[in-house]
C-alpha cells in the first residue's frame, strides 16, 4: 500500500531532550515536507526537500534540522525541544513539486 | 509573503445541500492550489489539484475552480452527506523562480459539518 509513515505517532519529553521524528514513504517521491499544525494558526512548513541531499527552510525553520540522505526518509530533528515545539507535526510527500501530495498521519508532541 | 484566508470559518448545513467553500490568497505568483480534507485526529486527504494554467477541476461530486488573477478558489460539493463532515483546507504553491515552488502555504480551513 502507497503511503507515507510517521514515528512514532506521540511522543512526550523534556525540555532539551534530542528526539527524532522519522518519516518514510514508499512512493519513490522526489518530494517531501515537514509541517506543524496549532491551533489559531493553521498548517506551517517547516521544511522541505526537493530530491536527496536537496533541504530548504520553509516558514517556521527555526528549532529544527533534518536531512535527506535517500530518497524514502526525510527525519525531522530537534535537538533542544523547548514548550513551544509542543504541536502535531505532519511529514508529506509528492512525485515532484506540482504533483498532488500525501500526507502521513501525524505526530502529536509534547514538550514539558 | 503569501497569506491564505479560506471563508466561512465553519459551516453547518442540512443533508442535500449544494455548497461552497471559499479560498483566497494575496499573491498570484502560483503554480498550483490543492484542496485537502482533514478529519478528527487523521492526516490530510488530498481532495483536488489544479494548476495555475488551469480554471477547474472536478472529482465525483467536488469541483474546484481558480481565478489566478483576482487570487481566489472555490470548491463546490453537490448534494452534501453527512459523511462530508471534515475540515477543509486549500493550500498553494509558490511561484518565485528557483526551487521556491517546494514552498506551500495554507490556510486555515474551514469546518463542515453535515447534519442528516
């Protein structure tokens, strides 16, 4: 089955307490994308990648980092959460950039 | 910077009606706008896509239209169910040279509820 894979789907930790959330799709897409998602203020890119090794910052890039060493898994990394990171965050994919995309069933994370 | 609005923020309406959500954005540079559904708790669900050289596209009982020049997008559902209950959202792609078209922003929904 197509589809794009988040993990873990929660996730509580502490402040300053490095954490990976790992995105996977099996589409062979060029295309992949990190969002958050609070209330009041919608959907927010964090990030995107266009092909590997290809990474660009997105509207909110601040607090986070992540790579595209291969084509299927895009991770998104904090390596100091802070309270605000607390949000439900959303990994998506496209076969390039104007193609529709598919969107993983979220991470909801909680940062005390 | 592109800003999205979708209008009305939350609608209810009775089983059978035709309805109409709107989406405007304040920057005509796009390549594409796609329309997504989310229900309670789930990811987004990829409803329609059009392209700015487009004016509408149509799935099943949606129809999705584009004005790129005076920024708007609407989309239509015929003949509502309840099973239509979901947040809509509509989202655009930029158009600013290089690779800014990986960059998509959204807006803020709009919550349907469908009552029998």
């Amino acid at each position: 089955e197509a589809q794009v894979t988040q993990n873990p789907r929660y996730l509580i930790t502490v402040t300053g307490k490095k954490l990976t959330v790992t995105c996977s799709q099996n589409m062979n897409h060029e295309y992949m994308s990190w969002y958050r998602q609070d209330p009041g203020l919608g959907l927010r890119q964090i990030y995107y990648s266009m092909n590997v090794e290809v990474t660009d910052k997105g509207d909110v890039p601040e607090g986070y980092k992540v790579s595209r060493k291969e084509k299927r898994n895009f991770p998104l990394i904090l390596e100091s959460p802070s309270p605000n990171q607390t949000s439900l965050y959303f990994c998506a994919s496209s076969l390039g950039g104007l193609a529709p995309l598919h969107f993983g069933n979220g991470t909801r994370l909680t940062v005390t | 910077k592109q800003e999205v609005t979708q209008i009305p923020a939350a609608l209810s309406v009775p089983e059978g009606e035709n309805l109409v959500l709107n989406c405007s954005f304040t920057d005509s540079a796009i390549y594409n706008l796609q329309w997504f559904r989310q229900d309670p708790g789930k990811g987004l669900t990829s409803l329609l896509l059009i392209q700015s050289s487009q004016r509408e596209q149509t799935s099943g009982r949606l129809n999705a239209s584009l004005d790129k020049s005076s920024g708007r997008s609407t989309l239509y559902i015929a003949a509502s169910q309840p099973g239509d209950s979901a947040t809509y959202l509509c989202a655009v792609r930029l158009n600013a040279g290089g690779t800014s078209y990986g960059k998509l922003t959204f807006g803020q929904g709009t919550i349907l509820t469908v009552h029998p």
